[in-house]
C-alpha cells in the first residue's frame, strides 16, 4: 500500500488534518501534523484495512540548520496487513516544549522510546508522565544526539564518597569479620 | 521455586555506547564494525541489517552467492547467540553444566568467524556491496562438520539439565504472554512467537537477503508460558541448521563475493597494479569513501 492510498484512507477518517506523502526507498512515509498526531494514530491502529499494531520506534533526526530542525519518526508494523509505515512529525526549534503529543494511549509501546528522543534530542512529549531520562545519567547536561552536540566531551568524574581507602580501614574491616568454618583453612594458608 | 513476578519496570541510567553519533563522524563502511558492537552475541546480525538499509538507499542488488552467505553467516550466529541463552538460562534454573556444552559448540561458530576474517567475535566480514573477500580456504568443511554434530551436540546439551523434569518444572505456566499485549507493549522475538494467536513477522512477512528460496517453517507455540518460549527457541535452533544446510549447498566454494558496483566495491588487485583508472578508484574508495543518496532505509532483524 502506498502512501498516497494510505493518505486517502486516513482523510476520510481524520477530518481537517492536511497530510503530506513523504519520499521513500523502502515503504511509505507520510508527514502528519502534530496537532492531529493521535487521532491520526488511533485510525492507523483502528482502520481495518492499516491496522498497525505495532509501534516499532519512536526516534528523531535532526536537520541543523534546517529549520523546522527536527523530525520526529515512528515507525508502525501491521501484522495483519504485512505493512510498514513511517510516520513524520516536523518540529520547529521553538516547538521542542511539548508540542509533539505522546501516543502511549495507542500504544503504550510508546512510552520507553519517547523518554529516550527526549534524552537524546530534548523533544518534550505532551502528556507523557514519565518523562526522565533513559540513557544518559539523570543529571546529564545537554541532549548528545543533536548535531550542535560536540562528539567527544570530557566530563570530570564525580564522586561521592572517597575512592581511596585507608589502610586502617581494610584492617578494622578484616579483623571484623568473622570467618566461617569452613572457610577458615582458607585463611590460615594449608593445603 | 520461589515465584517472582515484576509488575513495573522504571528503567534508567541504561549506558549507551553512543554509537549513533560515533556514526555520524565515520565513512558509510566504518560503521560496520561499531553495529556489530551492540550484540555481543550475534554481531554480523546486526552488521547484515546495517548494510542491507545502506545497500537499498544505493539501490544495489547482491549477486544470489552474496546472499546465501549472508543468509548462512546470521544463521550461524543465530546459533551462536542462542546457544549463549541456553547455556546461561540453564545456570539459571540450577544446571550449571549446560553451559560447558553450549560454550563449546559456540567455540566451533566463532572457529569458523576467525576462518573467514581472523576476527572472532566481531569479523566485520558483510560489507555494503558485498563482503570483504572470498570464503577461506576449509570454510566448507568447517561449516559442514559443525552442522553434522550440531543436531545431537544440541540435544546433548538439552539432556544435561533432564529437559523432561527441570526446564518444564521452572518454566511451566510461567509469564502467560498474549500475542495481542505483546503487540501493544511491542515485545518481539521469541516472546511474541511462543503466544495465544502467536506473531510471525520479519523473515516470512517482509523477506530479504533470499529468505524466501529457503525451505524452513517460523517456529510458534501457543501456550505463552516461558516454557513456550523456550521450546520455539530450541525450535529455531533446529531451523537454523536447517536453513544453514541448504545455504552451504547452494554456495560454491569461489565465485563472486561483491556485487560489480564500482562505486562501492574496490577494483581487484590485479587491475589496480596494471590500470591507472583502478587505481584512482582504489585510492578514492579507501580515501574518500563513496557517496550515499540522502534518505531513510529501515531493515529490522
């Protein structure tokens, strides 16, 4: 199924939504406007003849300097119909504060990959609830898979206890344990 | 057995190697060996998908001998990957020596990695437009001794942890999955495969690589329960060396090895000593790289 038929189908079911067929090498892709990005989801999922059940990924590709800067992508399988899809949402640079809504309530496959083009590109998810980060530390600075985002940084190492260790420590610590029976042979050093 | 269930998973802190951004700095073939990097198991799995997306944004197609290795190599390490499963998740329900088992057939597939590319565990041997070189020299008859004992190794490894008793006592009723939640929460594999209304989708839905002139059945249970899970595992097993046997029939022992795309694949040697055209194109194709349409490619494994 093409893009062009699939956007046909979703017209008639998504009133007032402008979709726009985007160019491809392996299987349509289609652009949809954030505003109706859930509607437009539910009738992928609902319409007898999509019926993408699967959401594969949620990622996102950014254009700098292009502008609007990113794109978010999902990537939808319909196991019934033996289709693939990809769905676009073009997010301006002053739209990356939850613009794009989360789509959890189709799939609530959704919820992992949005944390995580959150992290990685700091797009914020619309009503997403649990919008940590997933890959980088929590109190990571920046968002690393943007193009602005230098390659290699050098972070110090943070510490909260001391990496160094007393002598007097390792020796308070070997004389309070007790050693247990049958490892005691151990100890003692016979063979 | 204790029953342990988890009723959430909150995951964070997960370490990301980063390697889409490493990606982005290096050559279109320098990144096969930084995919093969994220599964330690299967890693030429995952080199396949990258260059099978990159190849159809070049719109390029694999002479049918390419393929059958191709598709020989990801079974072998379908085999390799899963025979790692086995063995630890056997430790895990208390029979610590099917690992010993598992880790030496295993030992055999990473053999035949070093034959082909002296690279054990990441050979970086598929290459987009074809692989790096020709088969090794012994390459057949390492393949055909490996699958010759493979069936009964493979049985003996499930026998030393009593599969009659053990495996289905830990595993019996175990995590029921449902086809449908499996879809929905996007579980794949042998999880989605092993439940009520069970899933198949890449390798017979969406072929690629020549999938679809072998003769195999995708293995599917309906119960849901790990122990589902574990026998289409086993299953898949046994349909890898069924695969992997027509393979290495199909492939002959030289022949070609990269599709004829000059702008991708490296002029022969030969040429490039005597012909000052090839060498140009020798030098600009290990300098320079080659040139990739702009594009989205996606190849799911």
């Amino acid at each position: 199924m093409d893009a062009s038929s699939i956007i046909d189908t979703l017209t008639t079911a998504v009133p007032g939504a402008s979709y726009e067929a985007g160019k491809s090498v392996d299987f349509a892709t289609i652009y949809v406007p954030a505003a109706q990005l859930v509607e437009t989801c539910r009738a992928l999922r609902e319409i007898p003849s999509l019926r993408f059940n699967v959401l594969i990924e949620v990622t996102a590709a950014d254009y700098l300097p292009r502008e609007p800067r990113f794109e978010v992508v999902y990537h939808l399988l319909s196991i019934p119909n033996r289709l693939r899809l990809r769905l676009k949402v073009r997010v301006a640079s002053t739209q990356i504060d939850g613009v794009v809504p989360t789509v959890q309530s189709v799939w609530p496959a959704a919820g992992w990959p949005e944390r995580e083009v959150w992290d990685m590109f700091g797009i914020v998810f619309a009503e997403h609830g649990d919008l940590r980060r997933l890959l980088m530390p929590e109190d990571w600075e920046g968002h690393p898979a943007r193009k602005d985002y230098p390659v290699q940084i050098r972070k110090a190492a943070q510490t909260y206890e001391p990496l160094e260790v007393s002598e007097s420590r390792v020796q308070g610590e070997h004389r309070a344990r007790p050693v247990s029976a049958g490892a005691r042979w151990l100890v003692v050093g016979g063979w | 057995m204790a029953r342990r269930s988890s009723r959430a998973c909150r995951p964070s802190d997960i370490c990301t190697p980063g390697i889409e951004k490493t990606a982005e700095q290096k050559k279109w073939q320098q990144v096969v060996p930084l995919v093969e990097r994220m599964d330690y198991l299967a890693a030429q799995s995952n080199s396949l998908c990258y260059v099978l997306s990159v190849e159809k944004l070049l719109g390029l197609e694999m002479p049918q001998r390419v393929k059958d290795i191709r598709v020989l190599l990801a079974e072998l390490q379908r085999m390799a990957s899963h025979l790692v499963w086995i063995g630890t998740h056997a430790m895990e329900i208390g029979a610590v020596s099917m690992l010993f088992y598992a880790i030496r057939e295993r030992e055999l597939l990473m053999n035949i990695n070093e034959l082909i590319a002296g690279f054990r565990f990441f050979p970086s041997y598929f290459r987009v437009g074809g692989l790096r070189e020709d088969l090794a020299r012994g390459f057949h008859e390492a393949v055909n001794a490996f699958l010759d004992r493979f069936p009964e190794e493979d049985r003996r490894v499930r026998r030393a942890p009593d599969e009659e008793r053990h495996v289905p006592a830990a595993h019996r009723g175990r995590r029921r999955a449902h086809a449908g939640r499996c879809a929905r929460v996007g579980t794949g594999r042998a999880r989605s495969r092993a439940g009520r209304d069970p899933i198949t989708t890449c390798g017979s839905s969406f072929p690629y690589t020549g999938y679809e002139t072998y003769d195999f059945k995708v293995p599917t249970a309906t119960e849901g329960d790990v122990f589902a899970q574990y026998r289409v595992r086993v299953e898949e097993m046994r349909q890898s060396v069924k695969i992997a046997r027509q393979a290495i029939q199909r492939i002959t022992p030289s022949g070609a090895w990269a599709c004829d795309d000059s702008r991708v694949v490296p002029p022969p040697k030969d040429k490039v000593y005597t012909e000052m055209e090839a060498l140009i194109q020798h030098f600009l194709i290990y300098s320079q790289g080659f040139t990739v349409p702009a594009g989205e490619a996606l190849r799911a494994g």
